[in-house]
C-alpha cells in the first residue's frame, strides 16, 4: 500500500511517500509561505525516483490546516486534482496532527492565526505515544495561558513571531519552546483515527477557522450598510 502525504498549511510544507506503515520518503520544501509553489516538481522527482505512477497510488492523505488560506488551498488543489483524476482516495484531517514533542509531558501545537491569534490542539506524549484532546480551535495571546499549564511544551513549525507575543501575554509562564517541521509520517498514523474520506468530486473543507480578509470586508460593508438604513 503506497500512501502520499501533503501537508502545505505552514511555512514549512512537506510531501511525503509511505509505504505500509514505513516512511520511505519525506521533502521538506523551501521555508517560506510561497514553498507551496514547488509543491508539483517536487511530486514529480520523487514519483520519479521511485518509478512510480500517480495511478499506483493507493491513497492521498491531506492536511486540510488551519494555517495558510492560500498554501491550503494548493495543497488541496493538487490532492484532489489527483484524487478525482485517478479515483484514488483522499484522506483529510487537521494539519495541527502532524506536529509532537521530542520529550513525553503536555504540550500544545501552536501556529500564527494573524491577528485572531493562535491556532491550537493540545496533546500528551506518553510512553513516547502521543495523543490529541479536543479538535483545532483558535485562541486569543490573552486567554492562552488559562488554557495551559506552565510545565506544557509548544511546537510550532515558525515561533519567530508568535513567541514575543506569548511571552508578552503570558510574561509568568514556564513554557518549553520546541519548533519543527510537521511529520507526513504522523499525518498517516492519525489519519487512521482522525481522517475524513471525500469521495474524489466533493469539495474539500479546509480548516482555516477564522474569516478571510474578503469576508471581513464584506462584513463590515454588510453592517455599515444596515447603519444607513
């Protein structure tokens, strides 16, 4: 069983072939919002240097976010492009899964949500196996240290801007700080308990969780024009 695995949702996207339950390849594209862009050539090599058909795969396993609106969307483009081009089935479920701590304890997966604040899944990794509570949600800098507990460790795939404003929010705070790349490997070991099946013509519900600038234009032209009348 031949799996692919796309996850363009961060700064840090990844495409990853896996083979029964074995990692056999993972691509860590360039850093950066735009990396989604190489997403295709990079399909293209590895399907290459394995002598593989898109046709031979067995499954397409997709993190659907939240994160990037754009990045998302292409990864969603290309997957389901392919899933409906060759009937191949397309897996979905939260990006935030592909994402654990080096150490057992709590931690929380955090990713920049702009100006809404932060993207965040909480979990535990015990006995080295890892485990998630609740689904991606959105919380504000302010409210974040009431949701964890100081010994709690925070993965992100890009702290550069986030930490400052944890630390500004949350100035008493103990937390570990531990940044990666997410994991196709662990997007594949979730997407056996967690993953939604779409059938290769439907959309794909990407979890970006807060409204789009368009739609908080069209919001606000909405109100302003109820004022007038």
């Amino acid at each position: 069983m031949k799996h692919l695995v796309i996850d363009t949702s961060s700064e840090r996207s990844v495409l990853g072939l896996i083979e029964g339950n074995t990692l056999v390849h993972e691509d860590l594209l360039e850093f950066g919002l735009k990396s989604s862009e190489s997403l295709l050539p990079t399909l293209a090599k590895i399907l290459s240097t394995f002598s593989l058909k898109v046709s031979e795969l067995d499954s397409i396993i997709l993190g659907t976010g939240p994160g990037s609106y754009t990045g998302m969307r292409v990864g969603a483009a290309i997957a389901q492009s392919i899933s409906y081009a060759k009937k191949i089935p397309l897996l979905t479920l939260s990006s935030l899964y592909a994402f654990s701590p080096k150490e057992n304890g709590n931690f929380a997966v955090v990713i920049d949500a702009k100006v809404s604040g932060l993207y965040l899944i909480t979990g535990k990794k015990e006995n080295n196996i890892v485990s998630f509570e609740g689904q991606a949600s959105i919380i504000s800098y302010k409210d974040l240290s009431s949701k964890l507990p100081n010994s709690t460790t925070l993965v992100s795939p890009n702290f550069r801007r986030i930490r400052p404003l944890i630390e500004k929010h949350s100035p008493n705070a103990k937390y570990t700080w531990e940044e990666s790349a997410p994991s196709t490997k662990s997007l594949h070991s979730f997407a056996k308990e967690y993953a939604i099946q779409k059938n290769t013509h439907s959309p794909i519900q990407l979890l970006y969780l807060r409204l789009t600038q368009a739609e908080i234009e069209k919001k606000q032209a909405l109100t302003s024009s109820e004022r007038k009348d």
